[in-house]
C-alpha cells in the first residue's frame, strides 16, 4: 500500500487502514521491533525486556 501527498495534507486514515489489513501476528512483531528499537537508542540491555504476565488464582468456595 502507498500514498503520495503533502504531509500538511495528510490525515491518519491510511494508518489506520494499512494495520487494520495486518494480522494480529504482523502488528505484534512490529510492535516488538519498534520496543527493541527503543531500548537500543536509550542504551538498555534487550535480553532485560519481558512480557509482563499476571497470575491469578480462583477458589471455589466450600458450603
């Protein structure tokens, strides 16, 4: 996909369309990339990142 324009003139509407056409699996590693990308400008160590993963736990209640 492509458009050609001024920037001035430009909306975010072929944004939008362009990743909406992407699977879920193609927006995730973008996202990752652009996350990678950023730890590398701020100096991080990479190996550090993680998804964050909560844990709950669910009792039945006897009586």
């Amino acid at each position: 996909m492509e458009r050609r324009g001024q920037l001035k003139e430009l909306d975010r509407s072929f944004d939008l369309a362009y990743w909406q056409k992407q699977t879920p699996q193609a927006r995730f590693d973008a996202t990752w990339e652009l996350i990678v990308h950023a730890y590398k400008v701020k100096g991080l160590d990479v190996h550090q990142l993680r998804l964050q993963r909560s844990v709950e736990s669910f009792q039945s209640q006897a009586g």
